[in-house]
C-alpha cells in the first residue's frame, strides 16, 4: 500500500519513486516535504549546470592525491569529498 501523496517524479525523466508505507516496508518512509525540497533543489541545480561541477571535484578528488604546487588546488572541494567518502 502506498500512501497518498507519495509519489514524486524528478521532471526530467520517466522515472518515478515510490516509498512504500512502514507497514509494507518495514522503514519509515520520508517526510514528503523533504523529499519535495530535495527534488526542488535538485532541479534548480541541474538547470543551472551545478552537476558537471559536481563531477569535475569528484574526478579531480579521485585523481588527486597531492595538493598541486601552483596553488591551484581547490583544497575547500577536495576536502569536502573526502569527507563526503568517510
């Protein structure tokens, strides 16, 4: 059983998720304001390119396992995925 309300797609695919209620699932489902929130935040990063970003510090973060000696490492993103991975 699904509970009304629920169900929330991401406006640029097909996709939809569905939780399931506690008594099917076992778990809690989320709040679906959260979810709404998260989903809002999401689009507006994606509208405004946020994601190629995104990928960029985790490549140079995969890639990296020293500071560069120009300076030009950005310490601030590499060392927030790093601690994104703990």
């Amino acid at each position: 059983m699904i509970r009304e309300g629920t169900r929330f797609g991401n406006g640029q695919a097909l996709t939809v998720v569905e939780f399931r209620n506690e008594e099917v699932s076992g778990v809690e489902p989320p709040d679906p304001d959260f979810i709404r929130i998260h989903a809002a935040l999401a689009k507006v990063l994606y509208l405004c390119g946020a994601g190629e970003h995104f990928d960029d510090v985790e490549r140079d973060a995969e890639c990296a396992t020293t500071l560069r000696a120009d300076g030009t490492t950005d310490f601030g993103s590499l060392l927030m995925s790093r601690l994104v991975t703990v």
